[in-house]
C-alpha cells in the first residue's frame, strides 16, 4: 500500500520471513514498483532450524524480477542501500539489497557515513517526485492488477526492455556515487594479477576474505585473482566477460547456497553459461574456454577461511596442468569448510596457512554467557577504538539460538589498515584472552586462539594468589607452553593439588 501511494518505502527481513513476501515481489516487480528490500541473507530451516548465514534465501527469490544487489562489507551495505534507492528509481526495477547474515549484519567496523547533501545528491528529487507522480489517486485514476486471458498476456516479455537496461542503470548510479564519494563499484568488480590464470567468483563477505588471500598470493608471486559480483540479477555477461583477464584458465566458482538434486548452484551455472555462450560466439575473449569448477562454502555461517581459498586455488591448478595422460582431473563439484564425509566433495585445507593480514592486526577473543554484558562491552570497547583512534576495527560476536544463558565468543580486531578478514580469529593468533565465566576453565580450550606470549585475563571471585592453582592442570600445561614460563614452574597435579605461593 505505501509504494503504490506513492512512498519511498524499503523494508528489511530474512530468511522465511522473506520466502513470505514472495507472492507480492512478483506483482511489485510486475508493475514496475520502485522498493528496496534490504535482506541479511540467511538460511532457510530445513532438516534443522538455522538463524545463521548463506544465501538460500536470496536465491529463492531469483525469479521474482527484483534486481539482486549484493554487499560485501559493512562499509559496503552503508554504500550500496543508497545506491540501490538511487537506481530503482530510475530504473523502475524494485532491488533487494543483501549481505551476509550475522558475518556482516552484526559485524561492527569503522566506516566512512554518506552525509545529507551527498545523498541529495544521490537521489535527485525529480525521480522522487516521478514516483510520487505514479501513486493512485480518485483525482487520475489508473488501473492496474487485471486479469488477463491467453490472447492479451505477454506483457511479461513487453518488459524485458527494463530488465536490459537495468545493469548500465546500476552502474551509472555506480559512478556518480564514485565522484561524489570517492568509493567505485562496478557490476563485477576484479581484483588480483592483471595477469591472472585462475580467478575465484563469488559474492557476499567471503569475497573479501579471497581479496585477502588473493593479495598475499600475488605478493609470493602467484597469477591469482578474484571477481566480486554485485549485480546479480538482472545478469549482465558482457560486464562479466570485461572484467575477467583474458589470460585466465581456471575458475572457481563458489555459491553460499545448495540447490539439492541440481547439477551446479545458480551463480556457477551462470557464469558457465556466459563463457560457453561466449566462446561460440563470434569474437570469443578466450582463445581458450577456461576450465570452470563449481563449489559450495559457507553453509549456516560455516567458517571460510584463507586456509580454504588457498585449497581451492590449489584445486584449480589441477584444472589447467594435465596430468600424466593428458587429461585434466579437478573436482568439477566440491564443498569447502564442509566436513562431507558422505559422497567426499570436500576439498582438503592446510589449517595453518595465514595470509599476511594476521600480523598487520591485533586479535582478542573474549568468553562470556549470554546476558553477562560480555557483547554490549565489548562492543563499546571496538567502538571507542574506531571513534578515537586512527585505527581500522572490526568487532564480530558468536552466539547461539540460546542467546541468554548460553556461550558467547566476542572476536576483536584492529589495526593501521583495512581489515578484510571476514572470518573467526584463527587458532594461535589472538594476543589477548579474556574469560568472563570461571566454569569454562573446565569445559572448553579457553587457550586455542592464544599466541604464543598472549595475555590472559580471568574474571575470578579467586584472590591473586589461589587464581594459578584453581586453573585445571591441562590449562595450566598450555600457559606453560604458550606464555614460555620458566622451566622451573610448578604445575598442579595430584601430588601437588595446592600450588600457588603468589610469584604467577
């Protein structure tokens, strides 16, 4: 009702809440309704209940008509909810805006705000009043959702005008943003060796952990890269194909959705069928098609890390080196990060692999229960260190369905350049830990994360004194061999159940 009164209206939802708007998306789409849905892409409940992040949900709305829009940051979503506005109306197109749930919806990071008078900019006035102009009025009525019959139908194809024109639509709004705020998108937008050999495409915050890996990569001399897709729908091939380096023999590309009895997810289907379409072209931009790999990542939040990027770069060698008898033999489908023990798709990881960016940052984990103030604090704390200091943050918080009363895990980073580690702080790489919660000492490795010479901070009712010899002996082996104690360090065993003279 208050689109067609007229309203510049958006909404945000999720999940099966967005599967139930389903319905009226067609008929927005259909009469050309300029919305944007800002969606915190989530998964849908099916053998289990999940509040957790991928995209099955965007995916189920693909054939609506909405033009997809995808984010990749927090800075990202701020950017791009303005140009999603921006270009529905003059496209006439509805978008749904989405970015990752929780990964980037509850993530807490320094961004750079779009002030009033550079949106007033961003949104002229003159399309506003056009939509406005369309509202349904007693005073110049119109009349809109009939019933057709077969012989008058076919307005469905009568719009395919707007859906072709909508992508140089995007990327207009795309460039005026870029000269008003200095940050440029494209429709996909490639970073990595201009020379590239293997490419990674995907969408969504896992791209900016491959832009991570990517750059370390071609740091150590590796021909790698990797193409983020914000316009997802309507699809647009010839910006695909521009952007990819014509040297490229190898792609991976990684869907945060299952589409189970498929034979390839929708973005990997896509991009397979814009180079083969392409290649049988007249003027090919390959003299070669590429070899094209499929995978699945990231499932109900599923952690997806450089370790994992790096496999699926090294996979995609096997794509373009032939093997001893000539033939090349890649897995064509895979999962990373997804223990698939049953029909073994999933793609080995060497868990120790870093990237570079994880001494450029300072790392502190923090465990605490649901409702102890341990994730409002922390939260507090990244902000005070964006807002007065020149460093980047990043602020990320792991809590269950429970919420109250159950764990919680506050990741903390920060550091002199832009972090875009859109994963869980790897085991060893934290240099402060903190627990909130005495009874965790006993049921969880507190201690996986330490760096070897972090601190540790106990929030204890213990006196200074009685803290060491109250800590469990397999705890207490760790500090040894973390913190590098002296050698001469007593450790709590059953002989020796009391030790604690006050020295630690």
């Amino acid at each position: 009702m208050a689109l067609h009164a007229g309203a510049l209206a958006t909404t945000f939802t999720a999940s099966q809440g967005l599967l139930l708007m389903i319905p009226n998306m067609y008929k927005i789409a259909g009469e050309l309704t300029p919305a944007v849905f800002h969606v915190a892409a989530r998964a849908i409940a099916t053998h289990a209940l999940s509040i957790f992040g991928d995209h099955s949900d965007v995916m189920s709305t693909r054939g609506t008509g909405f033009a997809l829009l995808s984010s990749n940051s927090v800075q990202e979503a701020h950017d791009m909810a303005a140009i999603a506005t921006a270009a529905t109306l003059a496209g006439r197109l509805p978008v749904l805006h989405f970015f990752d749930g929780f990964r980037t919806s509850h993530e807490v990071a320094k961004i750079i705000s779009i002030d009033d008078q550079v949106l007033q900019k961003v949104l002229p006035q003159e399309l506003i009043g056009a939509h406005r102009s369309r509202a349904l009025s007693p005073e110049h009525p119109v009349l809109r959702g009939t019933s057709q019959n077969p012989d008058v139908f076919q307005a469905r194809e009568a719009q395919n005008g707007w859906f072709d024109a909508f992508p140089e639509i995007v990327q207009q709004n795309m460039d005026k943003f870029a000269k008003l705020t200095g940050r440029q998108y494209k429709l996909f937008d490639y970073v990595g060796a201009p020379d590239a050999e293997r490419v990674i495409i995907l969408m969504g915050s896992g791209a900016e952990t491959v832009q991570e890996t990517v750059e370390h990569m071609n740091r150590q001399g590796e021909k790698v890269g990797v193409l983020k897709v914000r316009l997802f729908r309507p699809w647009a091939p010839a910006a695909l194909l521009a952007a990819l380096p014509t040297t490229t023999k190898a792609i991976a590309v990684l869907d945060r959705c299952k589409e189970p009895g498929a034979d390839g997810e929708p973005l990997f289907k896509d991009v397979l069928v814009t180079l083969a379409e392409d290649f049988t072209g007249d003027t090919p931009r390959f003299a070669t098609m590429p070899k094209v790999i499929g995978g699945r990542y990231g499932l109900g939040s599923k952690e997806f890390n450089p370790a994992m990027i790096f496999s699926v770069f090294s996979t995609l060698t096997a794509a373009f080196k032939k093997t001893s008898d000539g033939t090349a033999k890649p897995k064509r489908c895979f999962t990373v990060g997804i223990n698939d023990d049953l029909t073994g798709l999933s793609l080995p990881y060497d868990a120790a692999f870093r990237t570079d960016a994880a001494h450029d940052t300072f790392a502190a984990v923090f465990y605490g229960l649901g409702s102890d103030g341990t994730v409002s604090a922390n939260k507090n704390s990244i902000k005070i260190i964006g807002d007065e200091t020149d460093l980047f943050v990043q602020g990320y918080f792991v809590y269950d369905s429970k919420k109250s009363g159950a764990m919680t895990v506050s990741h903390l980073r920060f550091g002199p350049k832009p972090i875009r580690s859109a994963y869980l702080t790897g085991e060893g790489d934290a240099k402060f830990i903190a627990c909130h919660q005495p009874l965790f000492l006993e049921t969880h490795d507190l201690l996986v994360h330490a760096a070897p010479g972090a601190v540790f901070l106990l929030n204890t009712h213990l006196s200074p004194e009685l803290v060491w010899a109250a800590l469990p002996p397999a705890m207490q082996r760790r500090m040894v061999e973390k913190i590098v104690l002296p050698s001469s360090t007593p450790i709590r065993s059953p002989s020796n159940p009391t030790w604690g003279d006050g020295s630690r």
